[in-house]
C-alpha cells in the first residue's frame, strides 16, 4: 500500500504522479497532506479500482488528472465533485463500460477526453452537451453513430479519435 505520509512537509506540489503502486483504492484520507494548489494527479498502472466520492475535491485546481491502465469500470458525477478547473481527464486502458448520466455537468473548461481501450457499451447521449471538447479519443465499442451522437455539440474539436471518424488539425497543440 503507498504510504499515508508520504508527502508529508512537502510544500507546493504542483504534480503528484503515482504509477504501479497497486492502489486499489483513492480514499478520501489519501494523499490529504498534500495542499489543494495540485495541478496534475496521475495514479496509472496501479490496479486502481475505486474513487471515494469527495477525494478529488480537495484538490480544487486540479487541471490534469490522468488514470490511465488501471481496473475502473465506471465514470459518474461523484467522480468529479469538486473539480471545477479539470482540464483533462485521461482513463484510457480502464475497464470502463459506463459513463453515468450527468458525470460531466458542470465542467465546462474541460478541452480533453480519452477513453480509448476501455469496453465502454453505456454512454448517455447528452453526457458531452455541458462541455466543449477540443480533443476526445473513444474505444472501438463506440459506434460511429453513438460518436456523431455524442460530439454534435462539440464544434471546437481539433483532435477525434472515433470509430471511422478521425480528424486532427496539425495547427493546433
């Protein structure tokens, strides 16, 4: 288990990246020395399962959070409670099958979405509509109808990686 005093004393961090560490789960106590300026949360490859409703929360300038190869299954607004600066969220490589209703609402200054590699089969059709997308990145399960579904409020992407829709705009970062 990663070590609860780990970033004890330590001030102004500003990126906290976490790989195979075999956490299964990001408590609200974990990682509660660590002052709420964070900017960058990435915990990958570590057979993360489960995300306490408020453990984002404390981090209220969270603009990166990169989940990436480890074992989740769904995305939900408990999630995200709190995390009103989230730029990117990255959990490609989950085993994510469910994104919840709601689980974006609220979040309109997140640009960048990736899901790739995740069996993703349930995705309500209006869970993009409160954000304004320029990069998004689904898993093949994803139809090509269920992608133009889900981007036809998305008129600034630059970057899309869809089951027979890929686009990328080589003027933008």
């Amino acid at each position: 288990e990663f070590p609860r005093d780990f970033f004890k004393g330590i001030r102004d961090i500003k990126e906290v990246y976490i790989e195979k560490q075999n956490i299964s789960t990001l408590s609200k106590d974990m990682l509660s020395e660590i002052p709420d300026t964070l900017n960058t949360l990435a915990v990958t490859e570590s057979n993360l399962r489960t995300i306490e409703a408020g453990f984002i929360s404390k981090f209220k300038y969270l603009g990166a959070l990169k989940l990436t190869g480890n074992l989740l299954t769904e995305l939900s607004p408990e999630l995200l409670v709190g995390s009103d600066f989230l730029r990117w969220l990255f959990v490609n490589d989950n085993q994510i099958t469910t994104i919840k209703n709601g689980t974006f609402n609220g979040h309109s200054m997140l640009s960048k979405l990736k899901l790739r590699g995740n069996p993703l089969v349930s995705v309500p059709d209006n869970v993009l509509d409160d954000v304004f997308l320029h990069e998004v990145e689904f898993p093949t399960t994803i139809s090509e109808d269920k992608c133009n579904t889900l981007l036809k409020r998305q008129p600034e992407l630059s970057h899309t990686i869809c089951p027979h829709i890929n686009t990328y705009n080589s003027d933008e970062e």
